[in-house]
C-alpha cells in the first residue's frame, strides 16, 4: 500500500511539472504569432507587442569587407 501512495505521489508530481512547462510553451508560442502576424498584416502594434520597451535591435552589417554592428531602437522597427 505504501509503494502504491508514493508512486501515485510522484506521478502527481512529474504531471504537475508537465502541465506548467506546457503553459510557459504555450506563452512563448502565441508571443511569436503576434509577432508575425503583425508583420504579415503591416500592424506594427501587434508585432511590437512582443518585444519589452527597452530592447534594442541589433544587426550586422558588411560595408566595403567591414563587419560592424548597427543599432538601432524598437521603434524603428
């Protein structure tokens, strides 16, 4: 009876921490469709939505065979 009450105790356990990681995946999942679905519509509400207001866009760029780093803030985008 003991082995049946711990095992039931784990697998309550592992199913909880399943159940959160799925909730965290989900999250993250409808962030991104935000994101392009404001891209592909043009409505730069919904794709800024997934970025915080402080977040600074990065890119690199190769001029004349010199790497470099331009940055520019979320608003431009």
């Amino acid at each position: 009876m003991k082995r049946v009450f711990v095992l039931a105790l784990i697998c309550a356990f592992f199913s909880q921490k399943l159940m959160a990681q799925k909730s965290v995946e989900d999250s993250v999942k409808a962030v991104v469709n935000n994101l392009f679905a404001g891209m592909k519509k043009g409505d730069s509400s919904l794709a800024s939505s997934a970025f915080a207001s402080t977040c600074i866009m990065q890119t690199i760029v190769n001029k004349n065979g010199i790497n470099t780093v331009q940055t520019s803030p979320i608003s431009n985008f």
